[in-house]
C-alpha cells in the first residue's frame, strides 16, 4: 500500500506522530511511505523511519502539479494534522 505526506516537516503536523503509530501497526509491513516536502524536522523524520524500519522514499520538494500527481497515484494521502 502506498502512502503519501505531502507538507512542511514541522511539529505542528504530527508527521513524527504518525510514523510512531504507523511503527505499531500490523500493516507497516505492507506499506511504503512517499515523502514529500521539507522542513525543520527532516532529519528527525527520516532517521525515525530508519529507526522504525518502514519502508519510505523522500522526494523531497516537488511543484504542485507534480505533487498532485504522485497523491493521485498513492493508495492513501496522510494529512496528520
């Protein structure tokens, strides 16, 4: 299953959040988590995914239309917020 964050990397999004939830669920094993976006938590981010063992690609930052692509493509868009 394919997830995707598309937002700025700052607390106030519950992305760290999300990954810990995401790290307790059965389903981790089945999904892949598509990154996109930057931010002051960054590295915390992706070494926690490290960390978690979930399976993630980060993209970094990508125009709008380029990202709406990639959300149209994912099983799921996360917007923990």
């Amino acid at each position: 299953m394919l997830l995707i964050i598309a937002a700025r990397f700052v607390p106030f999004k519950g992305i760290v959040e999300f990954i810990l939830h995401l790290a307790a669920d059965s389903i981790r094993s089945s999904v892949h988590l598509l990154l996109i976006g930057n931010g002051k938590q960054k590295k915390t981010i992706l070494e926690l995914l490290k960390k978690m063992d979930i399976s993630y690609t980060y993209l970094g930052m990508r125009c709008n239309e380029e990202t709406m692509k990639y959300i149209a493509g994912a099983d799921l868009f996360v917007n923990p917020s």
